[in-house]
C-alpha cells in the first residue's frame, strides 16, 4: 500500500464511513435507541476513527517519502574505542578490584 493516489482514496473512503456512522449513531440518539446500542454506537465510531488516524498516519509517511530530499546526508562521526580504555581508573583506585 504505498501508491499515493491509492492511500488518497483509502482516506477520504474511511472519513466518508466515519461521517455515515456518526450520523446513525446520532439517529439513535434522536430514536430512543436503548443505553447499549448507544455505546455500541460510540465505540464504533472510536474504532473507526483510529482506523482513519491509522491510514492518515501511513499517508502522510508516504507522502514525506515521495518528496525528493535535497540535503546531504550527516557525515558519520568516527568515534574510537581507544578512548574507552582512558576512562578506566589509574593508580589507587585500582587497588579495590578483585585480584585473580
């Protein structure tokens, strides 16, 4: 699923589901529908809305991948292992560790 348009779709498909379940869930309301299908209702409408946060989140990821990126990369810093071994402790304070 990285085809921009097809991402596209899949977004204003799953915004246009979310308005069609907030408009039934408020149709209940205005009916009388009974305490439990209203929070069926409202739990729907949170289970869809994450799904459209989902595909959002996976659209804009893609849409950031299709831009050319014009910077150089960071150049990579060397670091060496040697500066390691001069953090280890001189003289007395080496007296406390165990000796084999």
């Amino acid at each position: 699923m990285s085809d921009p348009e097809q991402i596209n779709l899949y977004c204003q498909e799953a915004s246009n589901i979310i308005a069609h379940a907030e408009a039934v869930a408020q149709s209940l309301r205005q009916n009388g529908a009974c305490e439990g299908h209203n929070l069926m209702a409202a739990q729907c409408i949170v289970a869809l809305k994450h799904l459209g946060q989902i595909l959002e989140k996976r659209r804009r990821h893609v849409t950031f991948d299709a831009v050319p990126h014009t910077g150089d990369p960071p150049a990579p810093i060397n670091r060496h292992w040697l500066f390691a071994l001069s953090l280890r402790p001189r003289g007395k304070a080496r007296a406390s560790e165990a000796r084999t």
